[in-house]
C-alpha cells in the first residue's frame, strides 16, 4: 500500500504539530486549574488580609489587569500589587459607606448597618460587607482574565 504523504492523518500528527498541541494543552489546563483555585481561595477567604494574599498570588501567576493593578486613586494605592496592604486597600462607596483603607474597616469590624436606610438587615455586619465587595471584585476581574487568556490560546 502506498503512503500517502500529506493526507489528514498525517498533518494533525507530525511532531511539531504535536509538540504545538501539547504545549496549548498544558496551557489551557494550566489557566483552568488557576481560575478554579483561585475561586476556592476567594470563596475560602474571611477577612481583608486573605482576600489580599489571594490577590497577590493571582497577580503573581500572571493574573494581571488595569482593573486590579494598582492606582493612585483607585482601590489598590501602592507602587505594585506585591506590596499591597491593609494601609494601600481602599474600599467603600458602596451602601452608604465612605471610602477608607483596610486598616479601618478591621477596626470597625464589629460595627452594623444599623438605621441604614437601604433595606439592609441592620444587624448586618459593614466588615462583611467591605469583605464581599473585594471577593466580588476580584472574582470577577479573575474570571475575566482567565476568560481573555483562554481566548488568546484559541486565537
């Protein structure tokens, strides 16, 4: 039986080919299990110190984005996010809450939305609150990213 040298079979697995294949794969195995870990650590996460250790360590794997890098005036006010602390965390503006550094909403970690006007349960911790809008911020900045990298490797 003749060979035939450029048929279907043939193109799919030459070596390169392969070795291109394998590489992609690993690769989009490896930003699944990033996204996954990620969303376990931010679930996982109970106080603003946590949620930045994930943030870093997002930032670290090359989870990188203007949305959650820092800024001057925007949540993140540090040179880089390596450094990121509860002193350069800025969150707030939200229900009500003037905006303050992560030192200061450890120290009113006690405190409720009482008399808040906004239907919120007045027995209903600020902490919580401040916590859920960073795990909800990094969420969804980290989805999208990981969704922008999965879509380049398909490119």
């Amino acid at each position: 039986m003749k060979r035939v040298r450029n048929n279907l079979f043939n193109k799919l697995f030459r070596p390169k080919a392969l070795k291109e294949y394998k590489a992609w794969k690993e690769k989009a195995i490896a930003i699944i299990g990033w996204n996954k870990q990620l969303n376990e650590d931010l679930t996982r996460a109970k106080t603003l110190q946590d949620l930045i250790n994930v943030h870093k360590h997002a930032w670290q794997i090359g989870y990188n984005s203007p949305n959650i890098a820092p800024c001057p005036w925007g949540m993140f006010r540090c040179d880089s996010i390596p450094v990121l602390t509860l002193d350069t965390l800025y969150l707030g503006d939200i229900w009500g809450l003037w905006t303050n550094n992560g030192r200061f909403w450890e120290e009113h970690k006690h405190e409720t939305m009482a008399n808040n006007g906004f239907g919120i349960k007045e027995d209903e911790l600020v902490y919580d609150i401040i916590v859920q809008q960073y795990r909800q911020h990094l969420r969804s900045n980290l989805n999208a990213i990981s969704k922008n990298m999965a879509e380049d490797l398909l490119k």
